[in-house]
C-alpha cells in the first residue's frame, strides 16, 4: 500500500503566486492590445465638421484614453461619444472600444493629430487638409447655422456689450439633442439675459427654426481681445443603410456649428475721469415720496425711494444711492435690490434704495441733492445724474408738541393776568382812604390766622396717618398711574410680534414713565442700551417694507427689567426706618 502525504502551501505564498499571475495576464492583454485611428474624411472644408475614431482591440477603460492633446491641433473640439462591443464567431471571442470625436476647422490649411496612447499602445498621426470653401456656397445653406451680432467693437473698460446669437435649424434635419455653449473671452464677466426665444426665419425659401440666445460681455481690463463664438454641438438623425423587412433603423450623426468670432478693443478709464466708475450710455436718477405731500406730522414715517437706472451696465455696477438728512430726522434704510432685462434691444439694469424719514421735531427740513457721477460712452465725457433738493414741512401733533405748547401758554397767560391783578390791586389800595386801609389790614390779619390753623390741623393729620403701621401697604407703579394704562397688552403686543400695535402702546408706555420727556430723544437719555436697541430694532422693522421679520421678546424683555429697576427704586423709597423711635 503506498500512502501519500500532502502538505499544504502557505496562504501568504498562494496569494503572492495569484497576484503574479494576475499582473502577468494584464501584461500579455495590455501587449496585445492595438490602437488604431482613423477620420471619416480627408480633406475637410473650413467650418466643415468630421469625425475622428479611435478603436480598442479589448474591452478597456474609456477614460484611460487620453485626449487632452487634441485641444491643442487648433481644432474645435466637439463631444466624445465611446462605446464597447463584443462578439462570438465560431467560438471565438472579440471585444473591441470606441471613441468618437467631432472635430471642426475654422480656416484653411494642414492639421495634425497627433498619436494618442493608451498603455503601451499608440496611435499613428494623421495630417488633415483643410480647403476653403467654394466662394458659392454660402453658409445659410447649412442645414444648422449660427449668426451671431455685437453691439460694438470699441468700448470701455467694464462697460457691458451686447452679444445676439442665433441658431439656425433647418427643417430637413431632426435633432435629437444639443447644446449651445457660451462664448469665451478672457478676463471677462459673461452673463445670459433672459431666457431663449424661439421662432422662425425664411432663408431662401427655406423656413427655418430660430433659437436666439443673448449675452452681456463685460471686460474687466482694458487692451484689444477677441470674443469666441458660441459653439453648437448636437445630435441628428441619419437615416441607416442597413434595412430588414421587419421595421427600419436609424442613427445618430454628430454635428458642430460656431459663428462669427469678434476682435474689440478695451479702452482704460480716462484719466480725468473723478468718482466711482459707471460707464453708460443714459443714466437717470428718479424718486418717489409716500405719502406724496409736503406737510408731515412730528413722528410720521416718509417713504422715500430712489431708483438709479443705467443702460449697457451690469447690475452689479450700479453704485449705491442714499439720501442725506439733517440731525432731528431719522433714517431707517431698507437693503437695495438690483435687477437687470433686455428691452429694445438694450440692458437696462436699476438699482432700487428704500429709505424711511421719520422726523422728530417740527420745523421745515431741506433734504440736499442727490448725485451720481457717471462716464457718458457717446458724448466720451464725464456726466453727473442729479436729483434736485426736497423741502418739507413737520408740525408738532397733539401728544408731542401742540398740547405741550399751550399748556405752557396757557400757565404764562394766567400767571401775566393774576400778576397784573394784583399789581392793579396794589395801586387801587395805595390810592384808596385810610378807612380802606383799615378794612383791608382786618381781613389780611384773619386770613393769615386762618390760614395757620388749617396748616396746623393738616400737619398732626399727616403726623397720625405716618405713625399709623401699614404692612400689607402697595406701591403704584407708574405703569399703573390713575393713566389706567394695562402694561398686559403691550406684553401681548410684543410676544405676538405685532410691530404697529406696539408701537402705539410703548407710545404711551413711555409718555407715563417719562413724564419729562417732551420727545423719544430726551427719554432716551433715562433708557438703558437694551431699551433703545430694542425700540429702534422696532421702529426699523415699522418703516421697512417688510415687517414679517421683527421678533417682539427682546423688547418686552428690556422692558420687563427697566419696570423692575423702577419698582425696587420706588419701594425703597416708601421702605420705613430700620430703627423706630
């Protein structure tokens, strides 16, 4: 009997020998490989677009292809379709990868593409001819075709152009798919306006479908630049030769179409050129007061808006427009909004500036001139868009101002009268008998005597009712002075964000605990930080055109501690003595 022994190899080992045999596979496949290239025709004609293949004798990664030389042949480089087949024949295998690339020559002459690799596999060059086209042939008689116009070719640096483009489709030809790429030129802001327009065109006879697309070209430096065309890449059905008697197929057809390229020249900015930089054709300057009137009350919002409107400027140019305002006047500004569109063939981008006055005294106010300095592109001088000077007049109302002024007239009237009273008093007795005298002496003297007994009786009241213990005695607020006023609703006010109510109730809030106060000026002198970052928090959001945003917690919370910090003042105020006689 013969016995065998086995001993097992190692697992480190058995891993080693399969990786090896792995990366000797790959080499024998990546030997094997070969690469070929070729193009669909030679020569081409300029704007003519041709396909160049490459074709993989094995199934490979199509992005182990590189194909980034191609961008410097001077060829447009169109899009890259790949694929990958496999097929049996009488037991044997084939696989094979694809690239396809679309390529187009603006001018005429002799290309080279150079060798593409791919592992140890390469391609050989190919020498394109490019010959110009027949001076008959027209372009229009493509089946698709790009136009494209510009505004002009000499402008200033970051004045915005015009760029038109125009996709011509003919019917003949059914598109499957495509793109249209934006034009190019360095160191320049591009920007679509608006969105696509579709319509149609008859050329010779022939209608055509019309895709417009237009484009603002903003240099940001000066010197002369060339501004590339749009680039049109897209699909096309082509009929196949290959037919069955059961249905009929189909494929697609690359093609590539580009207009017109643009050199302009970029002029710097003038050097007497003084203020911020707007180049522009027009530029206007406009406002609109709300209410629209010339008399306003002491504490009543102004809504005033000032639109800058430009033409041929990106709307991100645009400065921005504030109005001044003198000491006594309030400003609450609203954030700018800019927009820009496309009308009668020109850019017309604004700027848009809300601003809310509230004056806080009355008198007759004079807001200056608004101006804006701004390079007119036709006239090639400097310009200034101005809005003329505004005078209003503010008068005092009720609460503030007119109630206040004659109750003061009223108190120096009648002090003028009972002075001139008794001055008349004076010199009727200096000029009256000594029986007058006589009287008058009697009744000072019982008057006077009078007058000391009620004194007498008032102070042992007051001496009784202060030695008299009270220990369940409440202090009165100021927020619950006989004003009756409920400091609950303006809690509410405030919790429910409700930014005009509360207004209207810490308008009377503040009339009761600052009795001095002839205005919110003078008041906020006794107001802690808190409080007047809250209340301007809330007259901000009041005179702003969106209101949704205010929050009423952090003012009802200033509020809650200066009603503290009073109560503890005013109840140590009415504390008694430690030590008691």
């Amino acid at each position: 009997m013969v016995v065998s022994s086995f001993k097992a190899f190692p697992t480190n080992q058995i891993r080693i020998l399969f990786s090896a045999f792995v990366l000797l596979l790959s080499f024998q496949v990546s030997a094997n490989i070969e690469l070929n290239a070729s193009v669909d025709r030679n020569p081409v004609m300029e704007r003519e677009s041709f396909v160049l293949k490459i074709e993989a004798n094995d199934s490979v990664n199509t992005n182990d292809l590189d194909l980034s030389s191609l961008q410097k042949t001077g060829f447009i480089v169109g899009r890259t379709a790949t694929g990958s087949q496999t097929q049996i024949i009488n037991g044997s295998i084939q696989k094979s990868t694809t690239w396809s690339v679309v390529l187009t020559a603006k001018q005429q002459g002799t290309y080279a593409i150079p060798a593409l690799k791919l592992a140890n596999a390469s391609t050989s060059p190919i020498e394109v001819n490019v010959v110009r086209a027949s001076t008959s042939k027209n372009y229009k008689d493509e089946s698709i075709f790009i136009k494209n116009t510009l505004e002009t070719n000499n402008l200033y640096v970051q004045q915005s152009v015009k760029l038109t483009t125009k996709l011509y489709i003919s019917p003949q030809v059914q598109l499957q798919s495509g793109s249209l790429s934006e034009p190019t030129l360095d160191g320049a802001l591009i920007q679509q306006q608006g969105k696509d327009k579709d319509a149609t065109e008859i050329i010779n006879g022939i209608r055509y479908r019309v895709i417009e697309r237009i484009y603002t070209i903003t240099p940001q430096s000066s010197g002369d630049f060339t501004v590339v065309s749009p680039t049109f890449n897209g699909d096309v059905t082509a009929p196949s030769r290959r037919r069955s008697a059961f249905s009929s197929f189909s494929q697609s057809k690359p093609v590539t179409a580009f207009g017109q390229d643009f050199t302009i020249n970029v002029q710097p900015i003038p050097t007497s050129y003084t203020g911020v930089w707007l180049p522009s054709s027009i530029v206007q300057l406009n406002e609109e007061w709300s209410p629209s009137k010339d008399t306003f009350d002491v504490g009543e919002p102004i809504t005033r808006t000032i639109t800058l409107t430009a033409l041929n400027v990106n709307e991100e140019q645009l400065p921005e427009v504030s109005g001044q305002y003198p000491a006594n006047v309030k400003v609450y500004p609203d954030q700018s909004k800019t927009h820009s569109v496309v009308r009668q063939n020109a850019l017309v981008s604004q700027r848009i500036t809300s601003e809310a006055v509230v004056a806080n005294a009355p008198g007759t106010y004079t807001f200056p001139e608004v101006k804006v300095t701004w390079f007119n592109t036709k006239t090639k001088r400097q310009d200034v868009a101005t809005l003329p000077a505004k005078t209003i007049t503010v008068v005092g109302n009720e609460i503030t101002s007119t109630t206040l002024d004659n109750t003061a007239g009223s108190q120096s009237l009648n002090g003028a009268s009972a002075n001139k009273n008794q001055q008349s008093d004076c010199d009727c007795n200096l000029a009256g008998t000594s029986d007058n005298t006589d009287k008058l002496g009697l009744v000072y003297w019982i008057g006077l005597g009078s007058g000391w007994l009620a004194f007498i009786i008032m102070l042992l009241i007051y001496i009784f009712r202060s030695n008299k213990p009270t220990p369940n005695q409440t202090v009165s607020l100021d927020v619950n002075s006989p004003q009756k006023f409920d400091i609950n609703e303006l809690k509410r006010a405030c919790l429910s964000h409700q930014a005009n109510t509360t207004s209207s109730l810490l308008a009377e809030w503040i009339t009761i605990n600052f009795p001095e106060s002839t205005s919110y000026d003078d008041a906020k002198k006794h107001m802690s930080a808190e409080l007047i970052m809250s209340i301007d928090d809330l007259n901000k959001a009041r005179f702003s055109q969106t209101q949704n945003g205010w929050k009423g917690e952090l003012l009802w919370q200033a509020i809650s501690k200066f009603n503290k910090s009073k109560s503890t003042v005013s109840k140590s105020q009415f504390l008694p003595p430690l030590n008691k006689a």
